[in-house]
C-alpha cells in the first residue's frame, strides 16, 4: 500500500531546537525505505536549514518560530 503522510513542525528558533529538529524530521522520513546514509542526509540538510534560519533568518532572535513541512508519497 503507497504511503501518504505528511508533518508540521513549529518551534523556537533557539539552537537547542536544531537537534529536535533533526531528529523528528528524520524519525518521521524513516517511514519510507531510506538508508542509513540518506538519512544522515536527511539530518545535516535539517541542521544547515534550522541552524541558517536561526543565525541568517532571525539574526539568533530567540522569539521567533521556525515551521518545517515535510510530506511523504512512496
């Protein structure tokens, strides 16, 4: 049976988030046949995401929040 799910995640933009982040987006990418490797992927492009937006994005305003989408079909 295909499998269609998809996530919203809303968070601080504080960096003790960007571990959280990483680690629920790659939880929830896991439903599908990744590897290991494409998950470690998975998890750094997460970090360089969360991490830009917090540095880049809200110049490291800690009031802010960051939303992350993710959708699955496999």
């Amino acid at each position: 049976m295909p499998l269609n799910n998809q996530m919203k995640l809303e968070f601080l933009s504080i960096p003790a988030n960007i571990s959280f982040a990483r680690a629920t987006v790659a939880a929830f990418a896991s439903q599908l046949e990744f590897t290991l490797s494409d998950l470690e992927e998975v998890k750094v492009a997460v970090s360089e995401a969360v991490s830009n937006s917090i540095i880049h994005g809200y110049r490291n305003a800690s009031d802010r929040f960051i939303k992350i989408y993710a959708g699955l079909t496999g």
